[in-house]
C-alpha cells in the first residue's frame, strides 16, 4: 500500500490592524509559531485588511513591529513577500469574486435584502463566546434555490451561505478536542459577502487558507464556530486539502471579560512603551496567572 503523502506545514499569522495586537493576540501568535517551529514548517503572515473603513495601514505597520519586538519571525508575509503574493487581503479581491461567482452558479447562496435591524428583531442569537455570532437567519426568509444566479456582482446586498439544516459539523480540534456544531441550530445561513460590498471573514479566509496552502488554523476559541461555517465552505468549494484547526484558550481581563483591542493598557504597544521587555511579555501571555 501506497503511504498518504505527507503535505509540509504551513502556519499562518493572521492579524486584523483594527486596533493595536494585545496580550491575547500575543499568546495565540506564540503558539502559533510554536506549533510550526516544532513541525519543521513554514509560517505566513497575512494581513486581513479586507475592511477599508476599520482597518489602518498604522495598525498594519504596528503589527509587523510589535510581533517582531516580540520575538516572532515569519518566512512569508506582505513585508517579505513570497511565492502566494499578495499577503494583504485588501489586495486580493479578484480571488474572493471569483469564489463569489462559482458559489453562486452551483446555488450555494444566495442574495438578502434584510437588515441587520430586522434580523436581530425577529431572529434569536445562539448563545456563546463567538466573535461573529448573528441571529439565526430564519429559514422562512429564504428565497427559491436559484434566486440571484443572474448576478454579474456581488455588490448592493448581503449574499449568505444556504445551510443544510440539521446537519451535524464534527471536527477534532488539536488543543480542544472533538467539536459539534448542528446548522440551523447553532448557527443559520451566514454572510459570504456583505453589503458594504466586500468579502465576509468566512469566504475570505477559506479563500487564502486554500490559495497559501495552509495546512494547520491557530486561533482563539472564539472562532470554533466559524470553523464549522468554513468547514461547509470547503465542502462546497471541493477543496482537496483542508486544513486543521487548533483554538487557544482566551485570556481575560480581572472582570472575566475576553480581552478586546479597547484594552489598551494590555496593548502590546503599551506594554513596550511601558519598559516591559520582550521576554517579560512572553512570559505574560503564555503564564498569565504568574
């Protein structure tokens, strides 16, 4: 018997520059490197910059600064360059249209025209920790399949992800172990691309984590939902790898709330300008209880 062929790792380091990193994104990025160091891989950096109105080229160039102050190195990245450029994702919208288009011609989404107003009042919110969590889309608002496939651009409306309800999304989680999510009940169709007329975090990072080759997902647990959205993407996309995923534990601050870029006194800038040292913050992020 032929033995499977072991693909190379891959790792990535993903920072939104909505604001500056803090000490959560700190431990989530050690391990990440981590994880890749003892693979013997090749870590990336991509900046997801899809948002123009949130997103700062300041806090893109903090980023870069505060992680390499940190002792992180990447062999891949905006700043580096490298065989999958761009490595910014405000520079890859030609990717997320074309994903676009192939998800419409095979009836996987479709176009909505409902607020986020009349979604929050008529839909319940799942309970949880998720970063993105959304009312439940009721299926009753659903068009007829095929609705929107004369679209030549996704601009001008949300398009979401039909989901197959009652469908029961299992994955084993590296650090968490085996997760369960059902569609329908733990999350409903979600945005692929959103009104503003940009790509959603869902579609643009299937599309990247396919195109860069990522072979393993670090991130904080507050995205194992997503994961199970993205799970259904790959699916649909019939994607021939996929990747692994690994979700770090959240730090929070005295009050138990997960840390939030608002807190910028745990900012790694702030920290730096502070007089903490390299290590110091090291040792903070992964040991938060010493």
């Amino acid at each position: 018997m032929t033995p499977p062929v072991t693909r190379p790792y891959r790792g990535r380091l993903a920072p939104t520059p909505t604001g500056h990193l803090h000490l959560g994104h700190a431990a989530t990025f050690l391990r990440t490197q981590e994880r890749c160091q003892q693979a013997g891989g090749t870590l990336v950096y991509r900046n997801e910059d899809i948002d123009r109105q949130r997103c700062k080229p300041e806090y893109a160039r903090a980023a870069i600064e505060d992680l390499a102050w940190l002792g992180l190195s990447w062999g891949e990245g905006p700043d580096l360059g490298g065989p999958y450029a761009p490595y910014d994702q405000s520079e890859r919208r030609e990717h997320y249209l074309g994903t676009w288009a192939r998800l419409r011609d095979a009836g996987y989404i479709y176009p909505c025209h409902r607020s986020r107003r009349e979604l929050r009042e008529h839909a319940p919110t799942p309970k949880g920790d998720e970063q993105d969590a959304e009312p439940l889309y009721p299926p009753k608002w659903r068009p007829p399949p095929g609705t929107g496939a004369e679209a030549l651009l996704p601009g001008e409306c949300t398009w979401r992800f039909r989901v197959p309800d009652g469908e029961t999304i299992h994955f084993h989680d590296a650090l968490l172990g085996e997760q369960r999510f059902t569609a329908g009940k733990d999350f409903g169709d979600f945005p692929v691309w959103r009104r503003e007329d940009m790509p959603a975090y869902e579609l643009a990072v299937v599309v990247d984590d396919i195109a860069m080759d990522i072979t393993e997902v670090v991130r904080g647990a507050d995205l194992l939902l997503s994961t199970a959205r993205q799970l259904l993407l790959y699916r649909a996309l019939g994607a021939s790898h996929i990747p692994g995923f690994a979700h770090c534990p959240l730090l929070r601050d005295a009050s138990g709330r997960r840390l939030a870029k608002r807190h910028d006194s745990l900012s790694l800038r702030a920290m730096r300008e502070a007089g903490l040292s390299a290590e110091e913050v090291r040792q903070r992020a992964l040991d938060p209880d010493s």
